[in-house]
C-alpha cells in the first residue's frame, strides 16, 4: 500500500519542480535593451532588476500595474521570555495603526501609489515559545503556507512582503542560527531596541531554542519548529509567487528569513527575488552574503512593516518604465557606435 502523504508533501514537490526562466523573454529583453538610447550597461541594477522581471514573469516589456504590499501580522510565545522591548500587545495595536491609515508604511504606499493589505494571523493565540516547544505541527506549518498563498490574488504583479510581530527577531535570528549554524550571538541583534543584560538574555533564548531542535536541518521542519506564523505564511507566498511568475521583493531581516528557509529548501527557489534594503540589524548584512543577495538600498532602517520594500518597489516601476518607455537609436535618430 501507499504510504499517505503528509501536509509537507505539496510543498516540496513545489520547491522541486519550479518554472524554469522564460529564455524567450530574455532575449527579447536583451535585444531590444541593446537599441535603448544608453550606453550599455550605464543604468546599472535598473537593468538587472529589469532582466529579472523579464526571465520570470515572461513579459516584453515588463510591467508592473498592480503591485501590492502584504504585511503578515503574528503574535510570538517566546515575547514571555523577554527577547523584545515592547508587549506582544502592540502587535495587535499596530494592526490596528495599519488600518487607520497611520503607520509609515501607509505614507510609503501612498507615496508610490502601491496597494496595501494586512494579513493578521491569528493574533489572540500566539506560537508556543519556541524555547521550549515547537511552534508548529506539520498539518498547521502547511495550512499556514497555504494562507501566504492567498497574498497572491487578484492579479498582483510585485508582491512586496513585509511583517509584524513582537518577538520576530528572536524567531529570525533563531531560524538563521538553525540553517548556518555558529553562535547565537551570531545572528542575534537588538530588534526593537534591546541592549545591555536584555540582549544577553535574548541570546541564550535563541540559543536554547536552537538546542531544542538537536541540530535538524531539514527546512521546513526548521520552520515548523522555530518559525513563527507570519514567516510561514511568506514561506507559502516566495513559493506561490514563483509557481504564478510574480516577483517578490523582500523587505528586511524577518522577511528575508522566510527567503532563507526557502532558499534552503532549492537555492533556485527564490531566483524571482528581490531584496528590498539591508536592515540595520547588525547580522543582516551576513544573511544577505550567505544567500548570495545584493540589496537594492542601504538606508540604515530596522522598522520591518514592508516599508523597506514598499520604498524598493519604486526603482522596480522606474526601471520598467525606463526600459519600456526609451526610445531606440533608430526611433530617435541618435548615432549608434
């Protein structure tokens, strides 16, 4: 008899059996990018980012008309051992601040004129503390993939993640410490602003939580026993993104865990992302290296919320408009060499 499947299955079939680039696209993308009135190459990562979009949404020209911004809200057990400088409480009240319209990521949305919508996960019933038992079994960790998923309707064509939960950043740093191993004070920083003997308790959090788990490497079991809701849930979006050929762009040092663990899953996995900004959490600039990453911004900012992504999003219309709106030498009767 067949053995039954369990929840996990459907996803690693997904990380295993991606799209493959769009190699039409590509040159088409490059072709007419050599006719553009520009010396070759002097946009720079515009064109990159360009390139990209090109390989994995299959578009000539690349577009993005309707990009959105999921923020993914969760609530973390291990809040109770004192790794953040703020109550589990303001995450429901950030929530709240979302929807009023009152957060910087709003202005940013604003700004860039990007659609914004909140995905609050369960916020009343907090992950167990991950220092002492795992967040998730197999059958949650999965329906919770599948809830990111849902980030993708309606047509969105730049899926800009971003998150909210007090306590994420021992969760991240716990993740991070699991996949590349190294000391927890490796990986853990100061999050909301934790420092002095707050911050050495915070570490051995993370350490213990790390112990915990007795050095397992499989990723999605990385996840299920360390990762919080809304990391699951940019799990399940990275991977439906890629499966629906939208791009992502990663916002800061939480979101690029649930970009870590997928990677880990197949490096190939996140070849559609973007990486919105190197945050100033102080191990993030590690995480970027090891996933082999160049973030499109440095501007010293550690709020998470999306907003680092949000502000990305506009290089990522500039350099589509850029590249679709150009005149070619010809069209505009300027010498080529």
């Amino acid at each position: 008899m067949a053995a039954a499947s369990l929840p996990f299955d459907d996803f690693r079939d997904l990380v295993n059996l991606l799209p493959a680039p769009d190699e039409a696209a590509l040159a088409a993308f490059r072709a007419r990018d050599a006719q553009l009135t520009k010396i070759p190459g002097s946009l720079g990562r515009l064109e990159e980012i360009v390139e990209l979009l090109a390989a994995h949404t299959g578009q000539i020209p690349p577009k993005v008309e309707r990009p959105l911004v999921a923020v993914f809200a969760a609530n973390h057990g291990i809040t109770a051992q004192g790794v953040s400088a703020f109550p589990a409480e303001v995450t429901k009240q950030m929530v709240a601040n979302y929807a009023a319209g009152g957060a910087a990521v709003n202005q940013i949305c604003i700004a860039g004129d990007l659609g914004l919508k909140v995905f609050e996960l369960a916020l009343d019933l907090p992950t167990p503390d991950i220092s002492v038992a795992d967040a998730f079994d197999e059958a949650g960790c999965a329906a919770t993939m599948a809830f990111g998923m849902e980030s993708l309707a309606g047509g969105v064509d730049l899926l800009c993640l971003g998150e909210m939960g007090i306590g994420n950043t021992a969760v991240a740093s716990a993740i991070f410490f699991a996949l590349w191993g190294g000391k927890a004070e490796d990986w853990v920083g100061p999050g909301t602003g934790v420092v002095g003997p707050a911050l050495a308790n915070k570490i051995a959090v993370v350490d213990r939580a790390v112990a915990r788990i007795g050095g397992e490497q499989d990723p999605f079991e990385i996840l299920r026993r360390l990762g919080g809701r809304e990391i699951a849930a940019m799990v399940g979006a990275i991977i439906g993104a890629r499966h629906q050929k939208v791009p992502v762009m990663v916002d800061g040092f939480v979101t690029t865990a649930a970009a870590a663990l997928v990677h880990a899953m197949n490096p190939q996995a996140i070849d559609h992302c973007l990486f919105a900004h190197v945050s100033a959490e102080p191990a993030h600039v590690r995480v970027l290296e090891k996933l082999g990453k160049r973030p499109l911004l440095d501007l010293g900012m550690r709020l998470g919320e999306g907003t680092g992504a949000a502000l990305a999003a506009a290089l990522v219309k500039a350099a589509c408009a850029t590249h679709a709106g150009m005149a070619t030498f010809a069209e505009a009767g300027v010498s080529n060499k």
